[in-house]
C-alpha cells in the first residue's frame, strides 16, 4: 500500500517517511531518542513484574521490539530487577519488505553483541512465537489492530499508530476498550499521542490517564494505566 523513502532524523537514526500520507514513521527530532523515551522509558521500565506481556500497535521498523531486546539483555546483565522473560506481540497491517528493513542504521548504534537481534527480528516467521534472545520471544502476527483476536492479557502497550489526524480510523474508542478489557492489573499504555480525545476515549475505557513530559521536540504524551 505505501511506498516508504528512508530518511534521517536529528539523532543520525533513520525513520521512514510516507508521501501519499504525509507522515512520518517516526518523529524527525530523532527516531531512536523518542522510541526510547515513549515506549522503553515511559512504558517498558515502568512495569516491575518478571515476565512481561508486551503488545505493539505496528511493528513497522522494528524499532520498538529491537530496544525492547536490548533493555531486556541489559537488565539481566546488571541485575537492575530479575527479569525473567518479554512475550512480545506486534500487529502489522502492512509489514514492510526486507529489502528496506536490511537498510535502516537502529542496530548500528549499539554494541556488536546486540546487532543480529535486529535482522533476526526482520526474518523471523510471522505467527508464531520465535525466540529470538534469552529473555525475549516475540510473536508477529499479519492483521489489521482493530481484526486481531487478542489471546492473552497484556502488561505494557505501545501504542504506536500513525497520527490521528493522518489515520483516524486506527484509534477508535472500540480499540481502547477491547485492549483495557485485555490488560492485566497495572497494565500501562504509552503512546506518543497527546490529545485531549485521546485521552478521553482511554479513559472512557477505564484507563487512568497522565500527560508526562514527551521526547525531544514534543511537550508532551500518554501514558494510561489500569
Ligand atoms: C507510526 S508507524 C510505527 C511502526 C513501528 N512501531 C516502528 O517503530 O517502526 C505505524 C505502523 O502501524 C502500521 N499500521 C497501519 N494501520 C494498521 C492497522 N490497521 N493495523 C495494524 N497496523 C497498522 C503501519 O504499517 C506502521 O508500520
């Protein structure tokens, strides 16, 4: 359906960029920096159980789910919490071609031990769970999010969609009620989203909801939890 163009943002990371939508894949003040803040510091670290349930709105680029391996090979290597395991879970409508993900620089940025994470990610089979390191297995399934029959309950969300006001369907009140229905006690959702309808339907669902501070070149976004 699209025809991505790679580009760079402020951090040197590489983010894709959309012309029949007008949108990026990421924000252009740095890729990584706001993957990191929105979804690792802001929703990942913030969950203390020792196996995590984590489900992404998008795999996309893969970004999310390659930080997520490297927190979670980090962790265990300081000893920062026992964490045992990440069941990761990722909804794509339209997975991206290999020929495109083999080019984006995420995994250059850390040290060599982490970098095959990312390919293997890229290739491994969609539907089913695949190790992928110690701590982390994830699961890609083929589906449009609103499709998806959810099979398990879920400690952190990212809910990471294309902006509201480039694709509204993909943030209807019916999703936010079927994902907090499917959300363990203290679940939390971040997403890079700020605005106040937003925030209102994840509360219409049962979320507790706070704007806190957002990535660089953003004041703020979400964070919702049960
Ligand atoms: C803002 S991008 C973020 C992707 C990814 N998290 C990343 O860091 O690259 C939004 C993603 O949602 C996917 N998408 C769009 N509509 C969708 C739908 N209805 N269901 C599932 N995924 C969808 C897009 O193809 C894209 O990969």
């Amino acid at each position: 359906m699209f025809n991505p163009q790679i580009q760079f943002t402020a951090d040197g990371s590489h983010t894709l960029y959309i012309p029949e939508m007008e949108e990026h894949y990421h924000s252009v003040n740095g890729a990584i920096q706001e993957s990191l803040h929105v979804y690792i510091e802001a929703g990942l670290n913030q969950c203390k159980k020792e196996t995590i349930n984590v489900l992404e709105f998008g795999f996309g680029t893969g970004l999310n789910a390659f930080l997520t391996i490297v927190e979670a090979e980090k962790r265990n290597l300081n000893c920062k919490s026992a964490l045992a395991k990440i069941n990761y879970t990722t909804i794509e409508k339209y997975p991206l071609p290999v020929a495109i993900t083999n080019q984006l620089n995420y995994a250059k940025e850390f040290a060599i031990k982490y970098q095959p994470y990312f390919s293997k990610i890229h290739t491994c089979e969609w539907g089913n769970f695949v190790k992928i390191s110690t701590h982390f297995q994830i699961k890609k399934i083929q589906s449009d999010f609103s499709d998806f029959q959810f099979e398990d309950n879920y400690d952190v969300i990212f809910y990471d969609a294309f902006a509201p006001d480039k694709q509204s369907d993909v943030w209807p009140q019916e999703i936010f009620n079927k994902i907090f229905q499917h959300s363990n006690p203290n679940a939390i959702l971040t997403t890079y989203c700020a605005k106040g309808n937003i925030r209102r339907m994840m509360q219409a669902a049962g979320f507790q909801t706070e704007r806190i501070p957002g990535p660089p070149g953003k004041r703020e976004m979400l964070r919702a939890r049960k």
